[in-house]
C-alpha cells in the first residue's frame, strides 16, 4: 500500500511545475511559421522577455537549454586565447568555465566551494593583479541550483567598477530569473543567460541570451561566432526565420507567451518575487526547527545570501538519499538530487538534497512538500524538532 497515487509533484529545481493553461495553450495544430498569428506572436515576447530581465538591450532567442546559450554567450564575445575569470560558487559555472576551455578560451579560476557566496575582496585582488587586462570577461551565477547560493551580481559590478577593470560581466540567471530579484542594467550586466523550463513555467527547449551595447562591440572581433549561434540575426531578424535560423519552436512560443502574460499581466513581477521570498522563507523556517534537534542544515547558512528559487538541504547519516526515496514511494513527491562535488562532512552526497520552490508554486503546494518531508523524517526516525511545519504556517500566515 502506498499513499503516494494520485497526482504526482515534481519538487526539483526544474523543470518546474508547468501550469495547465501553458501546457493547453501549446495543446493545438501546427501553425503557419511564414506569416500571420505566430509571427506576430513572436514578436511580442521580446518587450516582456527584456521587462522580466529589466533590461532596453537585446534578447536573442535560442532553440536550446542553459547549455546551449552558454555556448552562445561566449561565442559572441571571445576568441581563442582570450582569458576570463570564473567565479565558482558550485557545479554550474564551474562548467560554464569547462565549455569555456573546450572551445579554446584561457579560463583563471576561483573556487568558493560549495557552501560560499563570491568573496568581493579576493575577486578585487584578482582584477588588480591583471594589470594588463587580459581579462575579457568574469563569469558568474545568480544562482547556482546545486548549492542554491545567490551571489550580489550588483556588488562584482561594483569591484569591477572600482577596479577599472573593463571585462565584461556575464551572469547566469538560469535557475532564478522570475524567482529572485534582477535588474540587468541596474546593475551593469552586459550578459545574461537563462532559460525557458524553471522561473518562466515554460517545457524545457528554449534559452535566452540577454546583452548590451558593449557586449554586441565584443562581438565585431569574436572568432568563435558561428552562422547558428550568432545573436545578431536573432536579436534584429530582417526575416522571420532568422529569429531562430531555422524553424521556430512553435508550441514552445505558444506556452510562453500564456507564461509572460501569467508574469507580467496578471500577477506581476513584483508580486512573483515577493511569493517566491515567502515561500523560500517558509522553506527555511521548517529547516531550521528540524535542525535544532537533529542534522538537518541548510547548504547556505545566512539566509541572505539563499535563492528564493531552490534550497539545497543536508539531512546527514545518508538521509537526503533515504528521504527522496520514501517521498517517491509513499508521498508522491520527487526531490532533488545533488550535484557537482557537494558532500557532507563525511564526505557522502547521500546526505543531501534539493527542494525546488520556483515558477508555479503556492502556498499547499510547498506546504504538502514540507509536510511530506515532516511524515517522512518521523517514517524514518530521523531526528528533528517537532515543530518545523509549524513555523513555516506561521511564514505563510504573515505573508
């Protein structure tokens, strides 16, 4: 006997819950891909893409995931030789820097660890250090979704600014844009790249390459560009076509335009990010009683510097393995698994794992999850605090 029938909930830091109205709004024939609805369509992403970015550059439009507007922000940026500097704060830019050194770029590396923001003082003394700015570009995530740190993109705006450094600033938005608080120009970031399947609700299949002035300049010498990456044609299409050399992703365009609409129209942005705080915040107050009589612990111990889009949570002993699997099998819920070189103090990945709480999420849906957890821990005999659910309805009920 298992209580885990019924409608199965994906927990996991994306693909996120993709609401029913994006899902029957790709439900329909194929449209025409030459002229009429869907070229028109098209056309109005790019104004509400920029709004969530809170960027007046540009947006290419990729058919690809995270991966694959990596690829296309260093190929419209750098040539072989070029250096950059990687911030790591977990798996993802590390190997953002990875793909970087694949296609012939030099990459200087700073690893933070897995349980650390970017220290500012010791990019600052890596800026200084080259003096003859070889750096083109430092690479950085918001969000990292394998540890869930956020870093201050505005504050390493600042160190380079401070530094008079002239690298470029790219910023991976992947796990948070429309979860976590962003301003792309506010902040000075030349380059951004997210995707389509966590913050904007929308199926796996789409990414974005958000860019300025500067940026674009960057691209006049670029020799890594090639016909298909190139953000030129997509981000000023003379043709249709060229918004994404080739036949758009038709259904995809049709969800996410349902998905913007749900964003920025009806909800709004602010009000998007103001639910993803309290809804991380009851997250966290549920965490922290359980650990006051047991091992659970969140990854990032100051709350400011957590994503309000995915917790990455030790439970210790093996637990975080132990756990999704009695979720899975009695509660319907699948959680996260870890990622990267994150381990426990005993060295076992077993220990972890990662709740998603971004995009279409509410109140009884991160609640069952914490609930769920609460029926598994006492399943299990994994000590906690007893009263975890408790202080997250206490998050919920203050709003």
């Amino acid at each position: 006997m298992s209580l885990a029938n019924g409608r199965h909930y994906l927990a996991i830091p994306g693909p996120s819950v993709m609401p029913d109205r994006v899902l029957q709004a790709m439900h329909r024939p194929a449209p025409n891909i030459y002229t009429g609805e869907l070229v028109d369509l098209t056309a109005s992403l790019v104004p509400d893409l920029k709004a969530i970015a809170r960027t007046r550059h540009h947006v290419a439009m990729y058919i690809a995931n995270g991966h694959g507007v990596w690829e296309a922000a260093l190929a419209n940026t750098l040539s072989r030789g070029d250096r950059i500097l990687i911030l790591g704060t977990g798996r993802f830019c590390l190997g953002w820097g990875e793909m970087a050194a694949a296609m012939g770029v030099d990459c200087q590396i700073i690893d933070f660890g897995q349980r650390s923001d970017i220290d500012m003082a010791r990019v600052a003394e890596a800026l200084a250090a080259d003096t003859d700015h070889r750096i083109k570009a430092v690479m950085a995530v918001q969000v990292d979704t394998s540890t869930s740190v956020k870093n201050d993109i505005a504050a390493l705006r600042a160190t380079l600014d401070a530094a008079g450094h002239p690298a470029l600033l790219f910023s991976d938005n992947i796990a948070c844009l429309a979860c976590d608080e962003f301003h792309m120009d506010d902040w000075g970031v030349d380059v951004m790249v997210t995707g389509s399947q966590k913050g904007l609700m929308t199926p796996p299949g789409m990414g974005f390459v958000f860019f300025n002035d500067k940026a674009d300049r960057a691209r006049e010498t670029a020799n890594l560009v090639t016909s298909y990456w190139d953000w030129r044609p997509r981000a000023n299409p003379e043709e249709y076509y060229r918004y994404f050399n080739g036949t758009a992703p038709t259904h995809h365009l049709y969800g996410l335009r349902t998905a913007l609409d749900m964003i920025l129209k009806e909800e709004g942005l602010e009000a998007v990010w103001h639910r993803h705080a309290v809804l991380a915040r009851a997250v966290w107050a549920a965490l922290e009683v359980w650990g006051q009589a047991g091992p659970v612990r969140p990854n990032i111990a100051d709350r400011a510097k957590r994503s309000h889009a995915v917790t990455t949570v030790n439970f210790g002993n093996g637990n975080g393995q132990r756990l999704r699997d009695w979720m899975t099998a009695n509660a319907g819920v699948t959680l996260g698994i870890p990622l990267g070189e994150i381990a426990g103090p005993n060295g076992r990945k077993e220990d972890f794992l990662r709740i998603g709480h971004m995009g279409h999420v509410n109140a009884h849906m991160v609640l069952g999850v914490l609930a769920s957890l609460q029926a598994g821990m006492a399943a299990l005999q994994i000590p906690h605090g007893p009263t975890g659910l408790e202080a997250a309805v206490n998050v919920i009920a203050e709003g």
